[in-house]
C-alpha cells in the first residue's frame, strides 16, 4: 500500500505535508494506519481524497508521533489546509507570498482579475489595495503564505480573495477589527479597511497556528 500512497497525486501531497515535520517512514506509518482505521484501501486515497474522517484519523496519528505540541499544531494546520484544498475547486491565480516583492504582483494579479470581471477603476483600485494590505500584512507578520484570487458567480459575478499563513496568528482579533487596537507598526486600519472596501470579509485565525482571510466583492446586478 506505501508505494500507491506515495504515488498518487493526493498520497503524494499528504506525505509532503507529514514529511515537513516526520521521517518518511514515520509518514508513511501515519498515512497507513489512518487508511486502516477509516477502512479505506490505498486507491480510495486518490479517488476520494481526504474527508473529515480520515483526517481525524491522521491527527490522531500526528500527535501519536509528534515530537512536540508546535510540530503538531503545524502539521494539523497544514492538513486542514490539504482537506480544504481538496474541498474546493483550484483558484484561478495563486501568488505565494515569499519576498516584498510578491506583494505588488499579487496587487497586479488582482487588479487584472477585477478588470476583466468588469470592475470600474473604483473598484478595481478597492480590490487591489485590499489584496496588498493582506499580502502585507503575511510578508510582515507571518513571514510567508499566499494569496489566491479567483472569480465567482455568485451571489453576483464577483472576486474572491483568500490570504492564507501559518505565522503567529492574531491574538487580538477582536480589537483588531473593532477599530480598538493600536498598531505598533502601522496606522492599524489594515484589516479593518479591508473589510471596509470588501462585500464580504471573514478572518479565522488562531494563535500560533496562522491566519486565513477570505474576502470577496461583487459587481451592483
Ligand atoms: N497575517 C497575520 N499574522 C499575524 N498577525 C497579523 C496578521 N495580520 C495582521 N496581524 C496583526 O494584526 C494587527 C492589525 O493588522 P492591520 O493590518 O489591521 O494593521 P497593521 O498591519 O498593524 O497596520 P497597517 O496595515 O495599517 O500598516 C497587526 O499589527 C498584527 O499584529
Ligand atoms: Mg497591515
């Protein structure tokens, strides 16, 4: 079974993911049993996937084996992030966040994407600065991550934006977008006028594990 496991697309994926925390022996080990106890055999794995169950499976088997809690909440991060990749059709544009410079060609992608839709130069200059303050804030905060951009139908034609990091995460949220928090680094207004130039606007962050933003803005139907 460990040699399908390691071929397939998605055995492929879950071993890298397991690989940046285990020996590959020790990954392989996690996946193996996790197949076991979802009864599920090796080719499920790539026609199916990663569903809920057999991800419990899998975290289950990283804390068995994890070195320590922080190795463990990465690796768990990571896999969430594998299961929703699953989950979800592929964005049309993915812009790792890796070097300053990255943020302007995410700003770039963003503003192409908003123009084709059909955005005015409102808009478009909206969505773009909202992507670089995200794109920013993973570069300064978190080091790296990525920005994925894509268009959706509903509930108009519309973009969507989601920032994604496994840095620090945001300890203050709440303040953070209750306009009570005071930046020591910039003016602070980041996030909230993020959200403030976006439809719709949705931070899930938990400290020490990262931060995803998904935020979207659709044309007037
Ligand atoms: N991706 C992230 N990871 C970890 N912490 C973050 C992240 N994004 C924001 N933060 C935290 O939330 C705070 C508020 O972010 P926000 O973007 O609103 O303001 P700022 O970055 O401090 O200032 P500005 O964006 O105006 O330059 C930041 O100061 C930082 O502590
Ligand atoms: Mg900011």
């Amino acid at each position: 079974m460990s040699s399908t496991v390691a071929n397939g697309r998605v055995g492929a994926m879950l071993l890298r993911v397991l690989g940046a925390s285990f020996s590959p022996m020790t990954s392989r080990a996690i996946v193996r049993s996790a197949m076991t106890q979802a009864g599920r055999d090796s080719e499920d794995l790539e026609r199916l996937g990663v569903d809920g169950a057999l991800l419990g499976h899998l975290l289950r088997g990283v804390r068995f084996y994890a070195p320590d809690p922080t190795h463990a909440a990465r690796c768990r991060a990571a896999l969430e992030d594998l299961l929703q990749a699953a989950a979800e059709p592929p964005p049309d544009v993915m812009v790792p966040i890796v070097r300053e410079v990255d943020i302007v060609r995410a700003r770039q992608e963003a503003r192409t994407i908003a123009a084709a839709i059909g955005f005015d130069h409102t808009g478009q200059v909206k969505i773009a600065t909202a992507v670089s303050e995200l794109a920013r804030n993973i570069f300064r905060y978190a080091s790296t991550g990525k920005i994925e951009l894509s268009t959706v139908e509903r509930p108009s034609v519309g973009i969507r934006i989601v920032a994604v990091d496994h840095g620090p995460g945001i300890a203050n949220i709440d303040a953070v977008l209750s306009g009570s928090y005071r930046s020591k680094t910039g003016m602070g207004l980041g996030l909230l006028g993020c959200q403030r130039l976006m439809d719709a606007f949705e931070v899930d962050t938990a400290v020490g594990r990262g931060t995803r933003v998904v935020a979207s803005k659709h044309l007037a139907r």
